[in-house]
C-alpha cells in the first residue's frame, strides 16, 4: 500500500489550519469561505468534486483512520457542506424533515431547523430531503422537495428570508437541485419549462432574473469561474447564461435521454456532461480575457461521446488529462481529450467519489472508506477502512484535514494519523 503520501499530505492539511475565512468581497454579499479547503455545497469548494493538496512524499508506512465523532442520523440523499462554524446536512425522522448543524470539530449540535413533513420517497427512492445545503460564513441555504427555498443565519439557525418555487413546476421526484453562489447570486434550479431557474439576491432572496427555456429536473448549474459563466444543463440543451442577466449566450443539443442527477464539469477546455446514458465531452475555444463582454468560451462542438460508461449517479472527478467516475459501480479512468478508457476497476465498487489532492476518496457498497490514487496507469488502492455499517449513494467531504461521511443512519467523522511505531510511546 502507498499510504505515505496520503498521510502526510492530510497531516499538514490539518497542522497548517488551510482554509481560514476570507474576507468579504461586498458587506451585503455572502461569500463561501476560501475556495481551497472548505466544502461549502454540493461538489465541494469548487463545483468539481475536488480540492487541491500539497503533493508531498513522507517517511511512514503506518496509517490509520481515527474516528473524532459519530452521530444517528435519518434518511436522505443530501451531501454534507462544511464551514469554518458549521457542518450542515439534512434528513427525516419519519415523520418531519429537519436541517441539522453541528460543530465540525467535535459534531456537538448548534441547530435543528423544520423543513415541514417529511417528503415520502416513491418509485424507488428514499424518504427525506434530496438537496444539499449551500454554507457560507453567514448565511445557510436549502432547498426543499417540495420548492421551498430557505435562507438561515449559519450560526444560529434563525430564518433570515424564505421564497417558495412553484408548485406546478415541481419534478416528479422532488426538487433536488442544490443551491449555488455564483459571483453576487444565489442560483436555484428545478422545473418545468417557463419556471425551472431562477437568481435570487443572497441576503433578501429576492428575484433577480428568471430563465425558462428548458426543463431542469434535477440537474444542478455549475458556475465556470475561468469564462465567467453559467453552465445550465437542461434536459434538452447545454447552455451559458449571462449572470448578470440570465441572456444565453450560446446552446448546444446534447442529445441525451436522462441528463437526471448531474452538474457539468468545466475542465481543460472542455464541459463534460454526466447522466445515466454515459458521458460527452464538448469542446469549447479557449477563454481569452476582455475577448468578449462575458469573457465566454462559446462557440462549442462535440469532442466525443461514450456510452460504455453509464448506469451510475456518481459525477466526475478530474486530474491532469483523465476523468475518473463510476459506471455501473465500477470505478472508471477515461483520458478527457478521446474519451477512451484507461482502466476500469471491479475491486472499486462504489457510487459518489470525490478528488483529494492525487487521491480518489469513495465509499463502496460495504460502508468502508476508499482511498486509491488518481494515476491513469492502473487503480492503485491505498487503504480501505470500514467506516459505516452499509454504503450510501451521498459521497464524502473533506474539509481541513477530516473527512465526513453519512448515510441514512448515522454521521461521521475521520482524520488519518500514523500509528506508533513499536517501542514507541502513543
């Protein structure tokens, strides 16, 4: 097992404290806290399902997973979002939805807040809430199966503003789309044509632009931060928006059948889209600059199209020139200039992953935490330990040096330490 490297980058993660609060860009404005470290939403810090690392080397073989905290918890697919104060998921008690925040350090509690009766799951899946909480230093926002949009102070749990979305408009699973803070707005998305995406203003969630040209069931927009843009996956099109006014700038026809629970990833001048019928990549010019008013990569073609690679909710992950991912529950490397397969793994059976640093961190369906490198070479496992008694389809965070995972009976969190060697004191 290569574990040195897996130690030691966490080590100084958590010795270094990265990730203290940033200022403020505007005092109206909330902000997530430094983009490197915290995992404030859906997809971590960045929208990708990554956070970068220190790449360092260490002198010590011996690894384990301490555990710092554990809780019970309830049934729901929402992911765990992190701040400096808080970590902030969601779930049912039977009978009532709740958002729970506790203490990242110890899991002490800070608040519970009543999401209203808990939304009954049909058609296969669970009961609870579907979306993940968005954290900023401030300010907390979710939203609800049924189109609720809240907004919370994020130490108290005291409701600041909330705004509901249009029944009429709802999925058939539920609204499950997670919110999304992107430059001065507060992006939420889920409906049907004429009401599916709307920008709020983040301290008052008031309207700011609406968009309805194409459905959204449960896709969640990702915001390029290189380009400036909105990426809106919708059932029929690929689109950018213009933030400011919500303009498309330009539409590409993917062509798939069940976009479903996805978000595009931006990578090395491509935007990969994810659903149940496999993977494309689009190709977009490079972004220039002042080149246009939105600075926008338009036009786009596709690049490639791989449908080998399907049946699974988990989303992408990137590094250098691969993707890594899930296809059925085996864990897949694809170079992201064909889209041809490097390696796919049976060992890894999993459903969410997420990126650390050059490590793969994922849960498989036994309830034990993977780690294994990023390497298009082979799957190269480091560790694996058993962390809940089953798996779930919701994938870790990391967050200054802990990794947090759920499911739909309890909480959980870890941070590696290296064992004393023997003659050792502890």
């Amino acid at each position: 097992m290569n574990c040195k490297r897996l130690l030691q980058t966490f080590a100084l993660l958590s010795f270094l404290g990265v990730g203290l609060e940033v200022a403020l860009a505007a005092p109206a404005t909330p902000q997530v806290q430094n983009g490197a470290n915290f995992w404030s939403g859906f997809r971590g810090p960045q929208g990708d399902g990554s956070v970068e690392l220190p790449d360092l080397s260490g002198s010590s073989d011996q690894l384990e997973l301490k555990e710092v905290w554990r809780h019970p918890l309830g049934p729901g697919y929402s992911a765990i979002a992190v701040s400096a104060s808080a970590l902030v998921t969601a779930f049912s008690d039977g009978k009532r939805d709740w958002l729970v925040a506790r203490r990242p350090e110890t899991g002490s509690l800070l608040w519970k807040f009543d999401l209203g009766e808990t939304y009954q799951g049909h058609d296969g899946s669970m009961d609870g809430p579907l979306s993940t909480p968005l954290v900023t230093p401030d300010l907390t926002y979710f939203l609800t199966p049924r189109g609720k949009v809240h907004g919370l102070e994020t130490d108290t749990g005291k409701p600041v503003w909330e705004r509901a979305l249009p029944a009429a408009s709802a999925p058939f699973y539920g609204f499950t789309a997670s919110p999304l803070l992107a430059g001065p707005q507060l992006i939420i998305a889920g409906g049907k044509v004429g009401t599916s995406l709307w920008a709020l203003e983040p301290t008052t969630g008031k309207v700011i632009w609406q968009d309805a040209e194409d459905t959204l069931h449960y896709q969640t927009p990702a915001f390029d931060s290189t380009s400036g843009e909105l990426l809106v996956l919708g059932d029929q099109f690929l689109r950018s928006l213009d933030l400011r006014t919500g303009q498309t700038l330009w539409r590409f026809p993917h062509g798939q059948s069940s976009p479903g629970y996805s978000q595009p990833l931006a990578w090395q001048q491509r935007i990969v889209v994810s659903s149940l019928d496999g993977l494309l990549a689009i190709k977009s010019q490079e972004v220039t600059e002042g080149r246009t008013a939105g600075g926008t990569r338009g036009p786009v073609s596709e690049t490639w199209r791989n449908e080998t690679v399907a049946r699974s909710y988990a989303l992408p992950v990137a590094l250098d020139d691969h993707l890594y991912t899930f296809s059925g529950s085996g864990l897949v490397a694809l170079d992201v200039a064909t889209g041809s397969i490097s390696w796919k793994s049976r060992a890894a059976r999993g459903r969410g992953l997420i990126r650390v640093g050059s490590w793969l961190l994922f849960l498989n369906l036994l309830g034990e935490l993977v780690a294994a490198e990023a390497k298009p070479e082979a799957y190269l496992e480091a560790a694996r330990w058993p962390v809940l008694k089953v798996g779930s389809y919701v994938p870790p965070s990391f967050s200054e040096g802990r990794i947090f995972v759920r499911n739909n009976d309890e909480i959980a969190a870890f941070e590696l330490t290296s064992k004393p060697l023997q003659g050792e004191s502890p």
